[in-house]
C-alpha cells in the first residue's frame, strides 16, 4: 500500500500515559492510517531512529487572537511543537462587537497584553460582528497550526453595557445580563470553546479602569456557567489577581469558583502561581483546590513550567531603567546603544547613573539567563544574579552589566523572574495531581515576556534532566491532558483513525534558545520571539509544517469549533 508518509523505527509516545514502544507510523490524508511494523510506500519517508514520536502539543494559555491573521505559521509557538492553540483567555476576545465598537477590543488587547494597537489594526482582518463571524473569518484564512477560542467577558459585556462595563460598582440590569448570556450562547453555538473572565487588577485599560468584568458578581459570572452547561460543552477560563500575595481575593475566588462548578458542572482553569509577597500561598490554594475537587467540583490550575519574568536587557529594558542617562540610551537604535557603551565617556556616565538609580534588593533579583552547550537555562540560583555577577567580578552591578552585553554583541539575556521564582516550588506544584501546564501567553506581553517555550523547556528540563515523571506521562500532559480537557476530539494521541498532528524530536538535541528581540510584526512592532533545536519535523493534520526549526510552507492547520 501507497501512503502520504511513513514515520519509520521511532520510539512512539501516543499522549495516553504510556511508555514509549518502537514502531512505523504511517499517514493517509489528514489521519493517522497504522502504527505496527508498517509496510509500503509512501510519498514521504522520514527516519525517526533514535528520536521520539510524539502528539503534537497542545497550548492551553495563548493570546493569538489576532497574530493568527497575519502570521500563518504562529511563531514562536511553532518552534516547540504546539500544533493547537486556545486563544480567547483572560477574558480577552476580539468578538462579539459591533462594527463601529471594534476598536475598543482591540485597545484592551494592547493595554491588557502589551499588543501594538498598530500591529493589530494592520494584521487585522476581522471587521466585527458575531463569534461566529470571527472564527469564519480565521477559516478564510491560511492556519499554520489548529486554533481553538474562547469568548470573553469583555467583549460580551462590553457589548451589553458600554463603558458602564468597565465601572467598579456597575451591575448589570436584567435586560443586560440577558443579553450577555444570549451572546455567549450565541458563541458557545458557533464553536466556542468555553467562556473567560478575568480579575487580575493589572488588567487595565489606558486610562486606569479596569477591564469590563473585572468586579463581576457571583449572580452575573454563575449565568455563563448556566450558558455552559445548557451547551453542553465547553470549559471555564479565569484569571484571578495572581499578581498580588494577598490571600483573600485569590481564596474567595476559589470559593466562587467551586460553587458555580458544584452547581453547574463546568470545569475551571486558571492560574496557580508562586509569588514573592506571599511565597507559600500557592500550597494553600492548592490545598482549597483538592478540597473542592473532592465535593465534586472540577478545577484544574494551571501553572508555567518555570520562572514567569520580565526579559532584561540592552535590546528593550535594562535594568536601569529609573535612571536619565539609560532612559535617553533607550531612545538609540541597537548599534547606536553597543557604540554608547563603548565610548569611555558615555560608558562612564551610564555606570554611574545605573548604579545610583538601583539596589542591592533590586539587582539580586534579575539573573543572567545562561546558555550552556546551546541551551538557555532558567533554573536560577543567587549566582546568576547581576549583583553577585558584579561582586565575583569585582567590579560594580552596572560596569558588570555594560561588560556582559558587550562580551556578547547586545545579545545577552536576564530575566526579572516576578513569580514561580523558586525553580524547585514550580517542580511540587507541577507534579500536583490537579495542576495542568499552561500560561505560555504567546502573542502576549510580546515585548516583556518570552515564556512560549514552556513545552521544550519541560521536557528537556523536568523530563529530561531531572526526571520530574516518566516520559509517557510528560508527553500525556503536553498532549492528551489538554485535548481531553477542552473537549477536543481525535487529537493529543497517536492512533488509528487520530488527525495526524505529530512531533519527531530528537530528545538528547532538544534546546531553548535564547530570547530574540525583533521588529517582525506588522507596522515594523518588536516583540521577543524564541526559537529551538532537537524537533525534526512537525507536522499539522498530515503535512509537514516544520522541518529543523523551518517553517515548510504548509498551512494545513484548522479552526476548531466545539460541539
């Protein structure tokens, strides 16, 4: 017999838990056709000796609602596997909205998650209108990878209430709230994914207010899980204040959350994190959360597989930032900066104004993301940090920073690492038996953040070196965990008659590299991007999107609607 492609003498890993088996994968079409001792032809022969073959991944946490109509390959998810994404979360969706409104969405999307308006409204293709309206426009589209969404609490009830949505005391009127259920109804039927809301504090538009739903009482967020439920599909996306060590708001959502899932049976996600001002509080939450889980309510956290961190460095923000002298630095194009640094002058104007402007607390919390043998790593200690870098060179926190950025052509990384700090913290929470992994953000915070690696970070960290789980129940976490849990049918596994989303990746080559800053986004916007090594090829429903790091031109990916 004659297929599409046959993966030949992998060690295949289908995303069910169990450990990996030698065979021949072949592909007819869009589907996986046999796994055995395969024999025939095939119009593509790929030799996986020696590396494994996995599901594609799954990315629970993205923010690509817009980057998807511009950039059929979705970069940087790309580069590490993902070959299906959820966008829509935080509340944040680019539909339901009236045509002359639409702007408003898309001014959230840049205050909310640090997108250029610019690049939004150039890439845009979505006009307004429906939920629906919005996934038939990404359907008209070339995707890269599958992309399934949520809607969010802003629109619909910015929809409902205007700008009386975004005011703290504002609650909906009977008429209103009707009109926001019937619009995620309406969403939930054109293949929504489920319904997000958000209640993190930072999440503010230009001028201070926080985003619509942001103080959204218990009656108004328990009607969308009605909504959810009357579907009959669907999950819960939350965000709480994560940002802050404050026990109360994050506990009392918890509580809010356990009770519309008791009532209505829909399962939550959100965001477990550990964060400074409180560094013990993702135990307790984690606790409240087993608890709930155990009366029959389903929440399942979801946390990064490392530090969540401003990047720091010569090609967006320094560590300086508080001083004149670097802030008028910032101002200069890349070379322009490197031959600032160089000139004595300068240089010693800098040195001094940087050190005066920061502290030892400061600088003992931005570490150098240190690459060894081509690999990017973010298991800090206190000797990464600028200040102790600085000491063992015997030389003042700016001077060191100057001599490190310099050494490596402006192309040297720290990290300002905000939450999920203490690398062995992640490790508790990610091997909790409720805890997902999630909070990639990719196409979010573009110019702050760079966490969409967290896959390849996983498995080359936590999988690899550290041995956090086996390789079969890492892979099911990256994959079939996911796919089960958003309701998504026929991917996640490698079977007979599953879409034919697969990795083949050499797992001993498998690398982060370092964060890139880059001006590829529409209007000539930067933003970070990262790239990695040890993924052979990738392919989407059958065809073969990546190939060493390369996108190959296909854009077979699909917009997923549930049902």
């Amino acid at each position: 017999m004659t297929y599409d492609v046959i993966i030949r003498g992998g060690e295949i890993v289908d995303g069910t838990g169990s450990e990996p088996r030698r065979a021949d994968l072949a592909i007819q079409g869009d589907r996986i056709a046999a796994i055995d001792d395969v024999s025939g032809d095939a119009a593509l022969t790929i030799d996986a000796t020696g590396k494994i073959v996995t599901p594609g991944f799954v990315d629970l946490h993205a923010h690509m609602d817009a980057q998807v109509m511009w950039d059929p390959k979705a970069s940087p998810p790309c580069y590490h596997g993902i070959t299906t994404m959820l966008n829509g979360n935080c509340g944040l969706s680019l539909a339901p909205v009236r045509p002359d409104e639409a702007g408003v969405l898309v001014k959230l999307l840049e205050f909310v998650e640090d997108i250029p308006a610019e690049a939004i409204l150039e890439g845009n293709r979505f006009t307004g209108g429906s939920f629906g309206a919005y996934l038939d426009t990404l359907e008209s589209l070339p995707m890269g990878i599958n992309v399934a969404s949520l809607v969010g609490h802003t629109a619909v009830r910015y929809l409902a209430m205007g700008e009386r949505s975004m005011d703290e005391s504002a609650d909906p009127n009977d008429a209103e709230l009707s009109m926001m259920c019937e619009a995620v109804r309406g969403a939930m039927n054109d293949g929504a994914f489920g319904f997000s809301t958000s209640r993190s504090l930072v999440h503010s538009t230009s001028d201070g207010r926080k985003v619509p739903g942001t103080f959204a009482n218990l009656d108004e967020l328990m009607a969308f899980g009605k909504v959810i439920k009357e579907a009959g599909h669907g999950i819960y996306g939350w965000v709480s204040a994560i940002e802050s060590g404050d026990a109360e708001p994050q506990q009392r959502d918890v509580e809010m959350m356990r009770r519309i899932s008791s009532e209505t049976g829909c399962a939550f996600t959100f965001a477990v994190v550990q964060i400074r001002d409180n560094p013990k509080l993702y135990r307790e939450l984690l606790d409240q959360i087993a608890a709930a889980n155990a009366e029959g309510a389903k929440l399942r956290p979801q946390t990064e597989v490392r530090a969540v961190g401003v990047v720091v460095g010569l090609q967006n923000v320094t560590p300086f930032q508080q001083s004149l002298e670097w802030m008028a630095l910032g101002k200069l194009d890349i070379e322009e900066r490197l031959a600032a640094l160089r000139d004595p002058e300068r240089r010693a104007a800098l040195a001094r104004d940087g050190n005066a402007s920061t502290s030892e607390a400061q600088l003992s919390q931005i570490h150098q993301l240190v690459v060894e043998d081509g690999n990017a790593r973010y298991d800090f200690s206190e000797d990464d940090s600028l200040w102790a870098i600085a000491k063992r060179r015997g030389v003042t926190p700016a001077d060191a920073f100057i001599d490190i950025v310099l050494e490596t052509d402006g192309q040297a990384c720290f990290i300002f690492p905000f939450a999920n700090y203490d690398i062995e913290v992640v490790g508790q929470m990610l091997d909790d038996p409720d805890m997902m992994l999630g909070l990639a953000d990719s196409g979010a915070h573009v110019g702050q953040i760079c966490d969409t690696s967290f896959s390849t970070f996983f498995l080359r960290y936590w999988i690899h070196e550290r041995g956090l789980m086996s390789l079969g129940r890492g892979i099911q976490k990256l994959t079939s965990e996911p796919a089960e849990f958003l309701g998504i049918r026929d991917r996640g596994v490698l079977r007979e008659g599953a879409f034919a989303d697969i990795n083949v990746i050499d797992l001993d080559e498998l690398r982060v590299h370092l964060p890139k800053y880059t001006g590829d986004l529409p209007a000539g916007a930067y933003r970070f991007i990262q790239k990695a090594s040890g993924y052979d090829y990738t392919l989407v429903n059958g065809r073969v999107f990546m190939k060493d790091g390369e996108f190959q031109g296909e854009s077979a990916g699909v917009v997923l609607r549930s049902s």
